[in-house]
C-alpha cells in the first residue's frame, strides 16, 4: 500500500488504477451511477483503505476505500467523513468496513 499525503492525491492516483465510481454508503448497501447499481456487503471487497486526520482537528478524520465488486464489474471509491461508526447502517455492512 502506497502512502498519500492527502486525501484528493490518492482519490486521484486511485481513479488512474480504475477506482472510478463514487459509492455512497446506504443503510444496507453500497450505491452508485445515482442508484443504478446497490452493491451488498457479499458482493464487494475492499481492497485497500487510507485514513486521513486533519492537522488541527482531530474530528476532521476521513477515511477512504478503494473498493471492488467482481459481480458487477465495478472498482470505486467510498469516503466516510468521520469513519462508518457515525453511520446508521446493517452490522454486515459495519463489519465488512471496519478497519484496525
């Protein structure tokens, strides 16, 4: 895993590796294309994670997943502003992105 200094240099380097979708986190899902395509926690994998904190504030905490779905042939990208703890969301979902 390559180290970013910040948060848009590796969304950047990522999308040139093909992580091109934007996924936004749903209560049970993964969603993109503006609901086209909800991906459940049994049909992607996250390949690799960065976690970024602000410089002044801690609360400024964000973490990026570069994910892939072999079932519907997508790679993307999935930003969680202050981890995927805040989020009201299914524990499968929770524990397929939780993070040491």
């Amino acid at each position: 895993m390559q180290a970013y200094d910040t948060l848009s240099e590796t969304m950047s380097a990522l999308r040139k590796e093909g992580y091109v979708e934007d996924f936004n986190l749903r209560q049970d899902c993964l969603e993109c294309r503006e609901g086209e395509f909800k991906v459940f926690a049994n049909e992607f994998k996250i390949d690799e994670f960065f976690r970024f904190e602000g410089q002044t504030d801690p609360a400024d905490e964000a973490v990026l997943y570069a994910i892939s779905s072999e079932n519907h042939q997508i790679k993307g990208l999935l930003v969680s502003g202050y981890g995927v703890y805040t989020e009201e969301i299914t524990n499968e979902l929770l524990e397929k992105l939780k993070f040491d």
